[in-house]
C-alpha cells in the first residue's frame, strides 16, 4: 500500500500538470484565428458593379482568380487582416465543384480507418484538421448548418465493436482537436428493431444493428455564396478591409512586370463584353480543377498538378431517406462507400470517384449512376426498377485531387491523397490545390500566412480571425432577434416567417434555412412587389413556384437584386438549387426565370434568347434517363 500511495502522489504529480499542458496546447492551437467576440455590423455587401469599378482604379495586395469556396475563404481571411482584395470568377460563385458536393460537413471516417489500417499519420492529420473546421462551419452560418444523424448498417456480429471503436475513436478525436466544443451529440449504437424504425427503407435482411455517428449538412452553394457576400461586405467586423467581388469575369492572361513576376490578370467582363487589367501585388490561383491551366497562363513550363475525378450524385424523392437521418454504405461491392441523406426535401445518393477528362460542365456517366442504382437496390428495400424510374437529377462534380509527380499513374484516383497543398512557382503566382469543402478556411489561412511569410511588400493590419466568424444572413440587423433564433436546431425564425407572411410552415423553413435574417428582407420586398402590380395581391410573391417544393416566386428577384445572379442557371441551378433537385421541373421554369430577369436586367431579345439556350444545355447535363 505504501508503494502505490508513492505511486499516486509522485506519478500523479508528473501526470497532472502533462495533461494540463497537453490540454493547454491544443486549447492554443483551437483558439488560432480565432475571431473572439467581435462585433458584427452586419452591413450590406458591395454591388457588383461597383466592386467592378473599384477593380479598374485599385491596385490590390491580392487578386484572387476563383470564387469557388477556396477563392472566397482567401478573400475573407484576407479582409479579415486589413488587405486589399479582389475576386474573380469565370462563371458564378460555386459554378464548379463547389455546388457538387455530397453537403456534407465531415472529417471523414473513411478516411481516419485508412488512417489506422495503413498506419498514415498524414491521413491522420487530415481528419483532425478537417473535425477542427467542422466546428468552424457549424458557428459560422448557424441558419444554414445542422448536425445530421448518420446510420451504418452492421451485417456481422464481429463488426460491432470494430464499427464501435472506429465511431467513438472520431467522436473523441473531435472532442480534443475542439476542445469539447464540438457542436455535435455523440453516437449510439441502435438495435436492428431500432435501425429499421431509424431509416425505415434499410434492408433488414442479414442486419444485426447500426452505429449512428453525426457529421455537419449544408447547403454548399448557398454557403459559398454567402462567403462571397460577407467579403465584400465593408466593416464587417473592426479592421476589416471589405473585398471587390464579381463573377461572370474571365481571365485571359496573366500580366507579369520587367522582372517576370506575376502582377495582375488581364479581365474581361463578359456580362459587358469589356476587358480591364486587375494589378494586385500578389496573384492567388484558386480554380479548383482548373488550377493547371491558370499556371500554364504564367508559365507554359508549368508541370501538372492536378487530378480531376468525377464523383457522381442523384436525387430521389424524399421518402427514399427520413428527414432527420442518413445512411452511410461503409463498403459496397467494390469496397467503395454510399450516402443517402436527405437534403433540400429530397434525398441524394452517391458518391463514386472515378478519373476525369477536365470540363467545365461535366455530366454523369451512365455506369457510374447504374452502380448507384445497383448498389442501392442490395441495401435498401427497394427493386432496381423503381429506383430507375425514381431518378429526379442526376449530376457530377470534378474533385481537384492533387497528385505526386513521381508516382506511377494506375487510373485511379482514390488512393490520391484529399490534402491541400500551396504552391508558389518561380514567377511569383501562389496557387491552392486540392483540398475539400469542410477545410476551406483552413486552405486560406494556410496560403494567407505563406504569403505573408515570403511577401515582404504586403502588409497586414491584423491576425487572421475567420475562424468562427458569423457569415451575412446569421444576424439580425435590427438587434431584434437573437442569432440563437435563426439557428437551424431551434431557432424560432421559421414561425416568425410563417406568422408575419402567411407562408406555408415548409416554405418558412426553407426561407430560414437557406437566408437566415435576410429571408425577413425577402418576403418584405415581395409584400411591396405585390403592392406595386395591378392585378396581384400583396403575397403573390411569396406563392409556390412549382407544387410540390418550398420554393417561392420572390427568391428570383430577390438573387437578381442582392445576390448577383446574372444568368437563369445562376438562379435555378444555384440560388434556388432546383436544378440539382428537380431537372425536370427547372427546365419548365426557365421562360419564367428569364422573363422575370429580363425586365430587372434589361435583357436585350438576343440576349435573352442566348440566356435561355445556356440553361438548357445545363439542364441536359443534370438529367439521366434510363
């Protein structure tokens, strides 16, 4: 007894302060970039026109050339830091992959049991970053974020604990990169009686029971869209140097001075038809799949970086997932995994990861949605026919994989690694390449403190604070609501909604969910349309675009108006993202969208015309038929 009183108080004394400082080092390494209590003035963003004049006469510290969700997180940590910052995109916020997502935002259990099977310590870090972030994107835009239960399906008795270590394993890994502050419940395990009852569409043939673990939703578009708005909001938070924003500009070349380093991006406006020079001390590539071709721009020389492979997604109707659950397939015929989640009132299926030829509007293979379906149909009560005949859209999205050089090319592109990585090449360009939705803030900060490391000409008012940060829709302007209450879990602002505008209680939650405060503004100004047209009542602004979908006529407007949609893709594919919903019912809303947008726009016939044809071959790509 003598020896293990010995034991407890000189160990003890050795183990508590150990943990202590453990503890204290990742409260430090969480708590950087931290945004603290900031004060938020909630401010109207800058008009893209005039952040295009504003590109013409300034000389920025960084011009960003991508505004997908890379390209914009540079541009708010930038902001952020007290620079000068501006952004451009060749199509529209999150035209590429960052609309194509499977919504999820996840550290990856895929990824951390890689990291235990192959003993992968970069794996490893990838998860714990990636968990980190999750955090992040759950406070950011509360209104649009929520934790999503997920199931895994266990057909063996021996898996039970394997699932079970793996799932708690990522549980506590988040509790400690967060510090407990999580913004998640914790996992159970559910009996089979209690899975069926959980995802009631599961087969029950050869199930034992499920482990439900949770990992964050959004709705990507709309959150990379809402990146872009607060970066080109002025005075957001104290010292914040708001950002010049445009998309529909395209890079034609990139502009280098007598030394040969970069230095600006020759721009065309191609809603004007006019090209300008954009001169920027630094020049950051954030264009995903595309990155290659930026550097081959600054330097035909360049050596290929990227990989791009093709993830494939549908949608089905919503009974194929519960509202409140997911599922996760961990292994499918060929070892690959499946998603069904519920999403926008529907539900997504998917993903695969196939190697990709590079394009800009990239549509699902055939084989790829007949392994969905297939696979589908061995999990799910559910024959193969009626999932075929069940299909609303069907979409794919190119993954900016980054590969090594010296490794031997085999075809395939999952054993590439999801990290990010920050090039900076000889003439000065710095370039984002890879990386995934859930670690966006992380890839700017990254890029941010290299460049600010190896450019002494640009300086910085400020440390990085984006970690956190509330994005534009979390707050009320007004101070009279709280952002607890437009929360996703809890918040009172769909009955407010409801109550105030007469909306249907899905329509109201749809509103919240996807334009927090700034849904009050929407359904004010379609009460004041309606007030304004002979022969329509006041509401008719808020009435349902198509039955059987919470969306209403007042979201085209109000995107032409305060979100920058230019195109009828813009609004439909997304701003409303009922294009990667519903194809079918899209497509019988284009001449309404365009007529809509030709009298805000000023659209010539011609123009019109053009607008029109361009959202049907989208459309055409968002399809698949059997």
């Amino acid at each position: 007894m003598r020896r293990l009183a010995s034991f407890v108080k000189y160990g003890g004394g050795v183990l508590v302060p150990t943990a202590a400082a453990g503890y204290g080092a990742l409260y430090w390494h969480h708590s950087k970039g931290s945004v603290g209590n900031a004060k938020y003035s909630w401010s109207t963003p800058k008009t893209r026109d005039e952040s295009l004049e504003e590109m013409k006469t300034t000389t920025y510290d960084l011009v960003v050339v991508g505004g997908g969700a890379t390209g914009c997180g540079v541009a708010i940590d930038a902001a952020s830091r007290g620079l000068k910052c501006a952004v451009v995109e060749r199509d529209d916020f999150a035209s590429g992959t960052s609309s194509r997502s499977t919504k999820l935002i996840h550290g990856g259990v895929r990824y951390l049991e890689a990291a235990f099977k192959k003993l992968d310590i970069g794996q490893f870090f990838l998860v714990c970053e990636a968990l980190e972030e999750r955090s992040h994107m759950m406070k950011a835009a509360p209104f649009q974020s929520r934790p999503l239960p997920i199931v895994t399906p266990i057909y063996t008795y021996w898996q039970i604990p394997y699932f079970w270590a793996g799932i708690k394993a990522y549980d506590w890994i988040a509790k400690l990169v967060c510090c407990f502050d999580t913004g998640m419940p914790e996992c159970f395990y559910a009996s089979r009686a209690n899975s069926k009852f959980l995802f009631p569409l599961l087969s029950t043939k050869g199930l034992t029971g499920s482990l439900v673990y949770y990992d964050g939703q959004q709705n990507d578009s709309r959150m990379n869209l809402f990146l872009a708005l607060t970066a080109a909001a002025p005075k957001w938070i104290e010292g914040y140097e708001a950002a010049s924003v445009a998309n529909h500009c395209e890079v034609q070349k990139v502009l280098k001075d007598e030394k040969g380093q970069v230095c600006g991006v020759q721009v065309r406006d191609l809603v004007k038809n006019q090209s300008f020079e954009l001169r920027g001390k630094v020049v950051v590539n954030c264009t995903g799949p595309f990155g290659d071709q930026i550097r081959e721009m600054a330097d035909p020389k360049y050596q290929k970086l990227i990989s791009p492979a093709a993830g494939v997604h549908v949608v089905m109707p919503r009974w194929y997932a519960p509202p409140n659950f997911g599922l996760i397939i961990p292994e499918t015929s060929d070892k690959r995994v499946l998603f069904y989640l519920p999403w926008e009132g529907n539900t997504i299926v998917g993903t695969t990861d196939t190697k990709s030829t590079l394009t800009s509007l990239p549509s699902p293979d055939t084989k790829d949605v007949e392994w969905i379906l297939r696979e589908s149909a061995r999990f799910l009560s559910v024959d193969l026919e009626d999932l075929r005949r069940d299909v609303k859209s069907a979409w794919s999205g190119l993954r900016p994989l980054v590969k090594d050089p010296k490794a031997p090319a085999d075809g395939s592109t999952a054993k590439l690694s999801r990290t990010h990585e920050i090039v900076v090449d000889s003439n000065g360009l710095v370039s984002v390449m890879g990386g995934k939705w859930t670690t966006y803030r992380r890839m700017a900060q990254d890029a941010m403190d290299q460049i600010l490391q190896t450019r002494p000409d640009v300086h910085a008012r400020g440390r990085c604070r984006t970690k956190n940060m509330r994005l534009l829709g979390s707050g009320d302007p007004s101070g009279k609501y709280s952002v607890e209450d437009g929360a996703a879990i809890g918040g009172r602002l769909p009955f407010v909604i409801q109550k105030n505008f007469g909306v249907s209680m899905e329509s109201a939650e749809h509103l919240s969910r996807n334009y927090g405060f700034r849904a009050l503004d929407l359904c004010k100004e379609a009460v004041d349309d309606g007030k304004g047209k002979k022969g329509t009542d006041a509401s008719s602004g808020l009435s349902l675009l198509v039955p059987g979908q919470p969306f209403v006529r007042a979201e085209i407007p109000f995107a032409v108006r305060h979100e920058m949609a230019i195109t009828i893709v813009d609004v439909l594919a997304r701003r409303l993202r009922l294009a990667f919903i519903d194809a079918d019912a899209a497509k019988s809303l284009v001449k309404e969208t365009g007529d809509t947008m030709e009298g805000l726009l000023g659209w010539s016939p011609s123009v019109k015309k053009q607008r029109i044809a361009e959202a049907e071959e989208f459309l055409e790509t968002m399809q698949w038929k059997p």
